[in-house]
C-alpha cells in the first residue's frame, strides 16, 4: 500500500500508467511551473474516436490542498484500476475492507463496476484527471510533523510580510473581491482572508499558477462535468459556495455580476447566509434544470457509495455523504466549483457555454470512526479511497450512457 | 498539543463566536451538519489555548473527538509510510 505517496511519487505513478496504457491514456505538463518548480501532470484518458462523434468532457483534480492526503492517492489509483479493468476487458474491482481498529471489525464487501461501464467510460467520455494540483503544498505538508496541516500553495510571501502561500481554493476568480461582494458584517463570516499569515484562507493577489492550470483545462474545449476531490466532511458539494442558493425567475437580478449587489452599491453587499436577503441565483429551467441535476447527481455519486457499503448497519452509516449546496454556516468566495458553475451563466464569456457544466466538490473521509481527518491513517485509507472510486465511477458511468453531445 | 473537536451551538452563536477567528483553531468548513435538535455541529482541529477560549463561550458546547495523544500517534505513524520516488530529495525544511 503505497499511501500516502510524496508529490514525487504521485508523478511517478502517473507517469506510469501512461506509459503503461498508451493506446487510451496520455500524460501531459501543464502549462504553468509551481512556485517550487515542480510540474503538474495532467492525464488524459480516451479511446481516439472512431467517427468524429462529439464527447462528453469530465475533469477530475485533487491535491489543491496540500494537507489533505488521501485524494491524490485515490485518484491516482482510480485511474490506474479503470485502464487495467479496460484492457483486460473485465469489471473494475472495488477490494472489500475489513476496519480491523473497530470492535467488533467492520466490513466493508467488494464492489464491482461492470465491464460495459468501464468500456464506455473509456470510449465514450474524455476524460482529465489532475491528481495532485498543489505538489508543493503535499510536499510541505508531508516534510515534518510541524507542517502537517499545511493547505496552500508555496507562493512567496508578499511584501511587507513574512508569510508564504496562498489557498488555491479562495484564488478562482468567482465572484471577485470578496470585500466588494459582501457586505461588512458577513465579511467576519466569510471563509477568505486577505491577511497572508492566514494559515488557512489567504485569497492571494493574482491568479496562481496551480490555480491558471486547473482553468486552463476549461479551454478551448467545452467541460461538461467537474469535480474537485477534497477532504474531509463526508460530502458532496454543489454550488453555490458564496451564499444561499435559489432559482426564482423573479430573482435573477441576485448574482454576481450585478454592481447593485455589491458593498458599493444600493444594497451595501452581499449578507452571506442561506435564506437571507440575497441568495445566489441557480437557473432551474428546462431543458436542464441545471439546480435539480445537481442535486440528482450528487445522489447517484451518494448512492454508489451506500449500495456498496453491504447491510451492517455501521458500515452504511459510515458510508453516509450528505450531498448539499456548499455553502452553510461560512460561506466561501474564490473556489474551483463556484468557478467553473459560474462560467454556464457568464455574461462575459463570449462565445457562451453550448452545454451545461455540472459542477461537485467530494468532501471524503470523517473525523469520525478514526478515518482520521486530512490525514486517514494508513489504515483506514482503503475506506476513503473506495468511497471515492465509488462516487465517481458512478458520475462517469452516467456521462457515458448519456447520448453524446 | 491538538485535538479534534466538535463545537455546537444555535447557529446565532456560532456566527456570534467569529470562529474563523480563533488562534489555534482550524475548522472543517465543509463539516458543518444540523442535529436533531436543530443546533449546528462543526469539527475542528484545537490547539490547548483554542480549546480554553471555546469552553468560555457562552452558548457554544465543546466535544473532544479525538484527544491529543491519539492524534499525535496516527500522525507520527503516517510520517512513517511516506513513500518517496527513487531520487527524491527528502524536504526536511519549508523552503
């Protein structure tokens, strides 16, 4: 069991399976160097087609924050049991787990995801998967004790301060200054900072480079399906993450390009909490109904995790992920989902979206049950790890029975 | 030495607590649930000092999950599986 792998070895592993997988699988550097000089490696995995078809786009990135150690091990190995299922043209196995530090053991039974799901993922979707966004920040977190719970990147420390990095997931450009967004008192509630000491949720000044890679994956091609694996809450998330959500046609006017909105303007902000004065806009109308798919999908994702988690009754209650709109008690600007949702409704994104982007931000693990937080232990890793294959082959499996673009 | 901990209370008095504020105390944004009882429930992680300034809190209850000894031991057991890739340096010191 190699978890928890370094950022080094996560880019070896990478390398790996796609120079094991040739024919369906392709490594790539994205554009931009960390801070550190490490390069983020992007694979790319998709039987060429055939016909000319169109394909459904999914991208799949983990690691941003450096503390959280499982995702970018799970990744790594999702992709490396779905082309071996691929190539041998068999079900993609999900190993049962025994919880041997629970007494009695719990036990979670093996799963199987069929062979004509794995064949029409590969051959029916293109898919992206980033596993380890942030390498300097699992880098940092990984050196010593002391550092464990290190999140951000390792930008430099700006002038006049002594304090590195930068949280790439408050760095998305969405909705914009969060001191123009929201108003003042919901800015103590916000989850951003513009303190740079902030351990946490330092928003940075300009884009970072690990943040321009993930966006840059949203052009020139189409995206139809994102998700962004973090830890730990056992969740899945859906936009909006800055405030409340509500989808009434009489209330488009509330969203985030509308200055009347914003701290200057006649309202004086943003409050920031669900059911408040304002809630974000979420379009709800057919043909996609884009706040009603959401929450569908982000049950099936739920779905697949509690079918394979077996009749115990503390397995399935373990197996638990709430699925929800991000923001709740501390709403949060500047994230990769909000970002990338934002973008079906931009009105400065010329030309604008042709197909709906479906956006998910999985929360895995617990604190609970001793999973062990950013951290599981090695333990209980083969828990995280199966509850995310599970989540997003089910999300996969979905794009590609779907009729192609 | 930290712990982990669960923090409750009306969701007035959370907000009231400025939590995000509190030195020595990093919350699980994402963790946030609604008890039965209709107060919320979010996790952290408390150094000793946040924990003290939590337990003055007026409105707020403070549960430890994970007490400080047993986190210090998961985590000194995962610094020992870190596997490294053939060649890499070992980063002993932020740089």
């Amino acid at each position: 069991m190699p978890y928890p792998r370094s950022s080094a070895a996560i880019e070896v592993a990478v390398e790996a399976i796609a120079n094991g997988h040739p024919t369906v699988c392709t490594r790539s550097l994205l554009t931009n160097p960390t801070h550190q000089g490490r390069r983020v490696s992007c694979l790319k995995i998709g039987k060429p087609s055939t016909t000319g078809a169109g394909r459904y786009v999914v991208v799949l990135t983990g690691g941003v924050h450096g503390r959280e150690w499982a995702p970018p091990d799970a990744l790594v190995s999702l992709v490396d049991r779905l082309l071996t299922a691929y190539q041998a043209g068999t079900t993609m196995p999900i190993p049962a787990f025994t919880d041997l530090d629970s007494v009695p053991p719990v036990t979670y039974p093996a799963a199987q995801i069929p062979a004509r799901d794995v064949r029409g993922i590969v051959e029916e979707l293109d898919l992206y998967v980033v596993p380890l966004v942030n390498p300097d920040g699992r880098a940092t977190s990984q050196a010593r004790e002391a550092d464990k719970d290190w999140r951000k990147n390792r930008s430099a420390a700006p002038t006049g301060s002594a304090c590195e990095g930068v949280d790439l997931n408050r760095n998305f450009p969405f909705p914009g200054d969060y001191q123009v967004y929201y108003n003042v008192a919901a800015e103590s509630d916000v989850s951003a900072s513009k303190d740079p000491c902030d351990i946490d949720n330092y928003v940075g000044t300009a884009l970072e480079p690990e943040v321009r890679n993930v966006m840059e994956l949203f052009t020139p091609s189409p995206v139809d399906y994102f998700v962004d694996v973090h830890s730990w809450a056992r969740k899945i998330l859906h936009p909006w993450a800055v405030d409340g959500n509500q989808a009434e046609p009489a209330r488009t006017g509330e969203n985030w390009h509308n200055p009347v909105w914003n701290r200057g303007g006649t309202t004086k902000g943003r409050d920031g909490a669900p059911g408040g004065p304002y809630d974000e806009y979420f379009p709800n109308q057919d043909p996609h109904r884009l706040l009603d798919a959401h929450d569908l999908l982000g049950k099936v994702m739920r779905d697949a995790i509690l079918d394979a988690a077996g009749p115990e009754v503390r397995a399935f209650s373990r197996s638990w992920y709430d699925v929800e709109q991000a923001a709740d008690l501390y709403p949060a600007p500047g994230t990769s989902m909000d970002w990338a949702f934002s973008r079906n409704i931009d009105p400065s994104l010329t030309p604008p979206l042709a197909r709906p982007l479906y956006t998910f931000t999985i929360e895995c693990g617990s604190e609970e049950n001793g999973e062990g937080g950013w951290h599981p232990p090695v333990e209980l890793y083969p828990k995280i790890e199966r509850e995310i294959h599970l989540a997003v082959m089910a999300l996969l499996a979905w794009a590609a029975m779907l009729p192609g673009p | 030495m930290t712990q982990i901990v669960w923090i409750s209370g009306s969701q007035s008095a959370l907000r009231a607590a400025h939590l995000l504020q509190v030195n020595g105390l990093q919350l699980a944004i994402h963790s946030v649930r609604t008890l039965p009882s209709g107060e919320r429930r979010i996790a952290g992680y408390a150094t000793d000092d946040a924990m003290a300034w939590l337990q003055q809190q007026q409105g707020l209850t403070v549960q430890v999950v994970v007490d400080a000894g047993t986190l210090a031991e998961q985590t000194h057991t995962l610094f020992g599986q870190i596997t490294r890739a053939p060649g890499e340096p070992h980063d002993t010191e932020a740089t």
